[in-house]
C-alpha cells in the first residue's frame, strides 16, 4: 500500500509499505478521506508540538474515513463493505479514567499520527473494531472525516453546558470554531457570535448560523489606530483584549453578553479578550491550543465567579456527531476548500499558507 510519510520537517514521501492485517478485535479499514489539522501543519513545519517529537519517519492524519476490508477474529465479518468515520485514538480500555468514560484522558492512550504512532494518510489502517463507527449514506466520505474535528466541538460545548436561548462567543474561525458555532446553535443557543481576523471565515461563520460577526483586524469603534498596522491575526487579537480590559471587550461583543466563550483559536490576546466579554457566572472552554502558560487577570475570574476548564480531544461523542450530519443540523461539506491526492499531501498541508480563504484540506489516498 502507499503511504505519505513525514520525514523531515518539510519534507513529505509516499512510500510503498506491507499492508496490515486487523489482529483480534480489529478491522482493516481502506481509507477514502483524511482531513488536515492544524497539528499535520505544525508537524510538517516544525517536527514537533510541545513535547512531541518527530524522530523517525511519521505517517500523518488523523481524521479519517473508509470502508471496512477485512475483519480480525471475534468481529462479525458482515461488517465487511460497511463504510466508517475512525476516531483515531486507541485508548486501554481499562484503566480508572476508561472505566470513568473518561477515554480521553488515558494515560496509555495511542493516538493516531502523534509520534511515534502512524496516522491515517495511507491505503489501508488497522483500528479496534469499536473506534470504527458506522456511517449512513447522507454523510459523505469527507464529512465522515471531519466527524474527528466535529467531535472536539461537541465535546466544548458538552464542557460548557450550553442550552436553550444561551448567548455563545467563538474566538476563532478555523474548521473547530465553524463547527463550534453549528453545535451550539443545535444545542440550543439563540446567541452565537464569531471573532477573527479573516474576513472570508467570518463570512462562512455567518452562512453557517452565527448572528453576530467581529473582525479584530479592523480598531473597535471609537478605537483610534488601525489594528491591521500590527499584521498577523495574533497581533490584532493581543491588542484587542491589551487596549483596555472589559470596556474595550464589551464594545467588540455584540448584542448580548454571552454566558459562554469558546477559545478555539488558542491565541493568548484572543483568550483574555474573551474572557472579559463574560457574564458574571460564565464559562470559558479553552479549545484551542496556544503557549504553554497564559496571564489572566484573577480579579476578573474571581469577581465574575467565572469557570475556566480545558479540553483534551473527546469522549463518547460519535454517535451524536453522526446525527447532527445526517439529519443536517450541521454541514462540514462546506468547511473543506480543497480536495488533493496522496501524492499532493505536502500541496495540502501547505494550503493555507498560499491562500487565506482556504479552511480545511482532504486528501483522498485511494487517488
């Protein structure tokens, strides 16, 4: 089989590899779309994230689909021909956070295309039968894919409890806060406003459900200065929530104070401004990932009684992102901006770079 394989930062091969066989409790699965994340991009510029390190040669991908091939032993082989959204890591299925439902926190968790465990970008993948989800007809091979980003976005708004007539604000217009943005109006929210320094995401956003739209590369009103003179996105972010605390967030939100923030761009300006946008009580779900530390103002957080929690991936959320794509209540079709072959893996993992509107990436390995 062909797989792209990272070896070195930069640097992408397809290479031909053995075909795997599904051991017991397994299927082998012929994937048909992986969806580039932001984490294939930093891979593929830097080599590493965090503590992360690529040290030997890497196959990306981590939101996936296909067909079920093969079937190991104890699987029932009339599962052959099923078409699958993969959730990508292999937790132990034992351990206390496990038992608890809490997979997503498993220490001994193995996690496609984090080093050194393979991803999804090849022909063919082994995956634990019950990580291999069963997709209707309605949902195509791509959205099947980005069922994996999909679920961070359910698992954010599950975190912040968002419900009926709540007022929601998404920093942060990439694949995560578009589809943040579509969970919690199906969850609910009546309320949903998107900040960003990208024009076109913002529009997309507004397509997609959001009632209210801030571009921070453009001076809040009655601001002096033009922010775009800062250049990149972060940089108009940090002086919007720099420029003045509460005051200057209050005149970025719009129409109502939102109960909910959620940070999904990661940006540290991005994250304070937000939270000063808070109601007293509120909740702030940090999505996105920025530096390893973050200066909040405590006298906010204290005197506002807010709530701040992290995310790490997603537990048990499958079978409700199946259903809000089937049932149309959220459209992921809309968020990919370029279809590549395998042999064009670097092309869209550079995508972005070259130009600004693009959103999300697929690559079809069977091409």
């Amino acid at each position: 089989m062909r797989a792209a394989v990272l070896t070195a930062p930069g640097a992408i091969t397809v290479d031909e590899r053995p075909e795997p066989r599904p051991g017991p409790g397994e299927v082998l699965v012929r994937v048909r779309a992986v969806g580039v994340c932001g984490s294939d991009v930093h891979y593929y510029e830097h080599g590493r994230i965090g503590s992360h390190v690529v040290e030997a040669p890497l196959v990306l991908g981590h939101e996936a689909s296909g067909v079920i091939e093969a079937v190991g032993e104890g699987v029932d082989p009339g599962r052959i021909g099923q078409r699958v959204s993969i959730e990508p890591g292999r937790p132990d299925f034992t351990c206390e956070q496990c038992l608890a439902g809490r997979y997503n926190l498993c220490e001994r968790m193995l996690f496609h295309a984090t080093p050194p465990v393979d991803g999804s970008l090849a022909e063919l993948v082994v995956v634990h039968a019950t990580l291999a989800h069963p997709v209707p007809e309605a949902v195509s091979d791509a959205a099947a894919a980005l069922l994996e980003p999909l679920s961070v976005a359910v698992w954010a708004c599950r975190k912040a409890a968002v419900t009926a007539g709540d007022a929601v604000l998404v920093t942060g217009a990439g694949p995560i806060g578009l589809a943040a943005v579509q969970v919690a109006r199906a969850s609910g929210a009546t309320d949903v406003i998107v900040w960003d320094v990208n024009a076109d995401r913002l529009a997309v956003a507004r397509r997609l459900g959001a009632t209210g739209t801030r571009d921070l590369s453009e001076p809040p009103a009655g601001g002096g200065g033009d922010a775009r003179a800062g250049g990149p996105a972060a940089t108009a972010a940090g002086r919007a929530s720099d420029a003045g605390s509460a005051s200057t967030a209050g005149q970025l939100a719009e129409d109502r104070t939102p109960r909910v923030l959620l940070e999904c761009s990661g940006h540290a300006g991005a994250t304070r401004a937000g939270l000063a946008a808070l109601a007293p009580a509120g909740c702030a779900v940090l999505v996105g990932m920025g530096g390893d530390e973050l200066a909040v103002p405590l006298s906010l957080l204290q005197e506002r009684e807010l709530t701040v929690t992290g995310t790490f991936r997603y537990a048990n959320t499958w079978p409700t992102a199946i259903r809000l794509v089937a049932t149309g209540a959220v459209d992921l079709d809309s968020l990919v901006t370029g279809h590549f072959p395998l042999a064009l893996t670097a092309d869209a993992l550079s995508a972005a770079r070259r130009d600004s509107s693009a959103i999300k990436s697929v690559i079809h390995p069977q091409e």
